[in-house]
C-alpha cells in the first residue's frame, strides 16, 4: 500500500425530508449571502427549489439564483456565476442538483476566490482557495457531493476537464433519496454506470496488497449490482434508491481508493466522447468500459479475474483464469445493456470517423500528457484501438 | 434505511515514516502549547516518543508530558490530565498510543472544557465542547482515532463506560502501520478481535434495507480474515498491518453503520469483565461475541445466515437457514482460538460466581437503564444465561 493522505471533511445529513433544512447548514457553515445554481426543469417543477429558498428564508439568509446548468457543464456558465458573486458579494454557494450542478459550482466557486482565469484549474493547477460551498442532491451520479473535484468543459475547443482541490469539497451535502425517485429509468441507469465507473477506475491498479480497498470497492459494487436493477423497475423504491445514493457517495469521496495508483482511462475516453456528442457521461461510460477492460485485460489477467469471481460471481477457472477474466468484463457488458444503457458507437450518436481526433484530444487535448491512463498508459495508436472495439 | 447524520472531519496521514509529521500536523490545526499523552514502555523505548517530540521542537511548538494511561484506562489519570492540563495552558492533546491512550486523552480533552466533572459525559451527557485532539496511533484496534468515542473506567466501583460527541474525534490521526509490527501476537490478535466487534455490532441492525452498508461490514470483516492471520504469523509484515489498520478505522467511524440500528451488546457485557478482572478488551469480546450470537440467534436467523455465507463462505443450507447460522458462529469462533484468544471464563480469568453481580451492572450498573443491547434488549437474567454460555 503506498503512503497517502484523507480528508473528507463534508457534513452529510440524509434522508426522508432532509432538503427542509438546508437553509440551517448554510447558516451552520458561515453563509450570510447565497448562490442558489440549478439547472432547469425538475428542480422547479418537483417544488424542490421553492423548499430550498423557505428554509433560507426562515433562516434570514439571502440569495441570489442562477439556473441554467446543462449536463456536461460549460465554461460560459461558469464565468456568468462569477461575476454574479462578485456583483452581489456571496459567499456562499449552493448547488440543488446532481453532478452537473455541483461541478459548475464548484467552478464557480474557484474561479470567485481566483483573480486569473478559472480555467487554470482544469489544466492542473490545484484549487486551494474558493467560496464555501454545500449541495442538495438530486441525482446519484457524480460522487460530485462527497469529492474535491469538477468537470467542466471549455467550449473553445470542447475540451472536457477536471480540477481537483480540498477547497472545492462541499461543506455540507443534504442526500435525501426520495428526489431521485422522479429521474427517468435511463438517467437512473446513466448514474449507476458512473458510480461502477468510479469503482472499477479504483480497482484497477498497478499497487500491490490493496485487500482492504479491493473489499470495499467489490462491496460496493455489489451494491449497485443488487439495488440498481430494483431502481430501474421500481423508480419509486426509496429503499433501493437510498443504498445506491451512499454507495454513490463512498464510491467517490475517496475511502476506498487510498493508498493504491488509480486508473481513470475510460474517464478520460469517455470525456471525449461526451463533449464532442453532448451525450450523457453514464452511458458513453457504458460504451468505453468493456472495450477499455478488454484492451488492458492482458496487463493483469488476476485483478480481472478477482473481479469476476468476488464481484460478479463468476466460477474461477484456475487452469485458465484468463477466460474467468473475460467472463467478469462480459458480465458488466450484460448488466450495463439490461439496465438500458447503449452498447456501442452507434447507439451513443458517436461516428467511426471522428475516432483519430476523439483519440488526438485523449491523448493530447489542451494538455499534452502523450498517453492517458494510470493502470496502463495508453499511447494515441492504443486509444484509437480502444474506440474501435466500441463500433 | 433510517435517516442520519454523518460528520467525520479527521485529516488522516497515513504511512511510513509519518510521525514525523506529526509537529506540521498540530501547527496546522491550531496547537501552540500540547499535552503529549501516552502509556509507557514501548512508545519509549522504540524511539517513537523521542520522534514526536522532535517534529514538535522542529516547528517551536512547546509541550508537557503526561504517561502512564493503562489498558481499560481510569479516571484516575484523567483527573491528573485536566490539572495539568489547566496549569500549564494546553491548547492541543496529542494522544501517542492505542484506543486507551486515546480514550483517556479525549476524555481529558472533554473535561478540561467542562466545569463540572468530566465523568457526566460518561453518564450520558453529549460532549459539545473539548479542547482539540491529534493522535499517533499504535495499535489497530479500537478505532477511536477516527470516531468521536471514548470509554474510561472510573474507579470507584469500576464502571466502564462510554462517551461521545462530535467534539471527541481527533483533528487528525498519524496511521504508521510499521508502528505496529512490533505488537505481541496476543495484543495484535486482540486489535483485530475488536475490529471484528465493531463491525458485528453494526451488522446486528433490526433495520431493513441496508444493503450498502451490509455489504461494506461484510468488505471489512473479509479484510480482517484474510490479513488477520498474516500479521500473527508475520508481525513484520508491513502489508498485512496497512490493511488491518485503515480496515481497522474505516470499520469505526461509522460510515458503514449509518441509517441502521446498532447493537453493542458485546461490548456491553464485555466491559464488566474488563473493568473486573482487568483482561484485554479484544480477549473479552473474543468469549463474548460466539455467546451473544448464539443466545440472540432465533431473532433473526437469516442474518447470522448471511454473514455465514458472505463472510465465512458457509454452504446455503436452503431448507434449513439455521443451520448455516450456526456455521458462520462457530466459523468466528474457530477462527478468534486460531489467532491465540481465550474461547471461555476460565482462559479469560473470569469466575462463575461473579455472573450475577457482572450481569447486574451490565444491565443496572450506574445507568439503570434495566436492559442491554440494541438487536435484542437483554435483561439481567438473559445477560446471566449469556455469561453461563462462556463457561
């Protein structure tokens, strides 16, 4: 196990109701002038927004709004909020929705704190200083409310980035699973992709004797094996709804990915993808995962296997574990597939012609790394290959 | 799932050689004058101590001293921390040691922000204020370095019991595994007897539809099993002590025993052996747990099945549930005799003609609360047919 360090200083406060007292954490955590970020529709339709400003109000604490956010956030947003903050002086911000939302405020949140370009951030230079910010979650998904990081895309060039930073974990997140229970069957799977996503780009890692983790990943993949299916055909199962929102927050806060090297390959195809497609991040993840785990099967025949046989209950072949392996990676395909998701180019609107940029853009995008990946550092020639077995 | 709170704002730094760091550390969360608090020989005589105080010196920061804490760890003691504690101007309690030493630190660090006596907090009374604490952890074991509990003995009639309060749990935590290796194979097997405690306490839940934080007690439990016996054979194995070290956290700060009922009836009935005969903690729970299990098993049989066949590996017995029930009990105590802990009384130097003053305590002690347990409230006479199971 390699050295590291953990913090994950976030309030969570879960379940039934939950949402009522939001305006009670902000005042809890120093806010006196607030940013409510949204994104559209739901939030208003459902009442959720107008629950979220009475309990502010009952608190005396002001707002301003801006709504607006799309999935796969946007840079132009994000400079809008800026200046909003600035204008109207807040300090603090509040993102009522899913990982899309809490991203954009996280980005806002930086960018308020920072007298460059925000975008700095997302081309690697650490957050250490931004607005305080907390969430009402909407959708499980993004791990986005228990985690350092956002992802927002440029639009000059449609570059799709992260930034990372202790500043930008939420100081609170109200998780109350019944909200999800109005998302359709597809964003609903698009969200348990994510979090398997976020498991397995742990799992897979080139450090040695990582049992506790491993456990806890497999554990948690479990769960979302065993609940996810209940979710989908009963969307109004709050109990399924409840296992796989904390699953979705362990997933990512970083617990189980400790002290071992991480992956991150299909994050980093899949990127691409969703920036150029809009597509939706979960089930263009769908689509890159299997390809990604059968191209790098051979690096580590055993940790696919482990996976087989702990997490997807296949029969450990001992005289070929290598057909335990495939077996494991078939059995996520098939599961991905029965929960709607797509599983090709084809069925996520992404073009066989586009693969040489899509590959270009991994690999050398805005930062020129070369090769993406940390389980198996995949050169451009290597992720064209990968989109490939995706058609 | 019920719903919760979940707060667990420890900074941990976890490796080789970490201690060093230990002076950066409380700088950074805001020590300028510390109480060092520790038991005795071995923190010495490894150097360990010596190495702490040289990260201390190396940032100016200045410090009192205060040994002695013993297993099982009195008020005694405590009493003389919050004097000292108070003369000197202590704004900081560094606790280098195990879960006694830092038990006693945090109970010192309750009291010394408390005019009245520090023992109402072991009454009941929630800790809402103390004055901040770091540790150096040592041994894996009670996992109080990540949670906001603390149980002290007081001597006068020996009560052992618990307090808690957000305020309780440690700024940060220094986890070097190498720390431990040099733990006697009993003391080590103790450590992992009470991990196991701790998670069997949250897996004993009357709450339906926790799969999630099932199926991360069952991860951690499978982790002890597996590195359990390698750092008995091989008390140098650094691997096996990494593991069992954040298990060992991870399975205490509550985040897989949130939104469920709990039990802590071994713990309940163990701390009236250890405050009488003076016998380690993991040794007690070791005899006490396969007895709790068997007694309470008619309960809820299908889950001590499922532990038996998720934890233990036992054989579904489909037609008869109870009896993989039963395997899975015996499967935990076969493997506590096998890591060296006493399996009954006589190895625990318990006596036979205590139980019904031990059984009374348990239940009426000073807390007349007539009833233990949170699976299954046990009264003085079901206590006393628990303790005649260990005989």
């Amino acid at each position: 196990m390699d050295n590291f360090t953990f913090y994950a200083p976030t309030y969570f406060a879960f379940g039934k109701d939950t949402e009522r007292e939001t305006g009670k954490y902000v005042k809890r955590f120093g806010g006196t002038r607030v940013l409510i970020h949204y994104g559209g529709g739901s939030v208003i339709r459902s009442g959720l927004l107008d629950r979220v400003k009475e309990s502010l109000e009952a608190e005396q604490i002001g707002y301003v709004e801006l709504g607006g956010v799309k999935p796969n956030p946007r840079s132009g947003l994000v400079y809008e909020g800026i200046a909003l903050c600035r204008e109207e002086k807040v300090d603090f911000i509040l993102a009522v929705g899913g990982g899309s939302t809490i991203d954009s405020a996280k980005a806002i949140a930086a960018g308020v704190s920072y007298d460059g370009d925000f975008w700095d951030y997302y081309q690697g230079k650490v957050v250490e200083q931004a607005v305080p910010i907390g969430t009402v979650l909407t959708i499980s998904a993004a791990g986005s409310e228990g985690s350092p990081d956002s992802v927002i895309t440029k639009e000059e060039g449609m570059y799709k980035r992260a930034a990372t930073g202790e500043a930008l974990r939420p100081r609170f997140t109200i998780m109350n699973p019944a909200l999800t229970q109005t998302l359709p069957a597809y964003q609903t799977a698009c969200g348990i992709t994510d979090i398997m996503a976020h498991l397995y780009e742990r799992y897979l890692t080139n450090t040695k004797e990582v049992e506790c983790t491993d456990r806890m990943i497999e554990a948690l993949l479990l769960t979302m094996i065993h609940e996810g299916p209940r979710a989908i055909a009963e969307p109004d199962n709050y109990e399924a709804r409840a296992n796989i929102m904390w699953a979705g927050m362990m997933a990512h806060n970083n617990s189980c990915g400790v002290g071992r090297t991480q992956d991150w390959t299909s994050h980093s195809i899949e990127h691409e993808l969703s920036a150029l497609y809009d597509c939706a991040h979960g089930a263009g993840l769908a689509v890159v995962m299997p390809a990604v785990f059968t191209y790098n099967l051979q690096h580590d025949v055993m940790r696919f296997a482990q996976a087989a046989v702990r997490v997807w209950g296949c029969q450990m072949d001992f005289g070929n574990p290598q057909r335990t392996a495939v077996e494991g990676i078939e059995a996520l395909r098939s599961f991905l597939i029965s929960i709607g998701m797509p599983k090709n180019f084809a069925e996520l609107g992404a073009r066989e012609e586009d693969i040489e940029k899509l590959a270009h853009t991994a690999c050398y995008g805005d930062v020129e790394a070369g090769t993406t990946g940390g389980f198996v550092p995949l050169g451009q020639k290597d992720v064209e290959a990968v989109y490939r077995l995706m058609l």
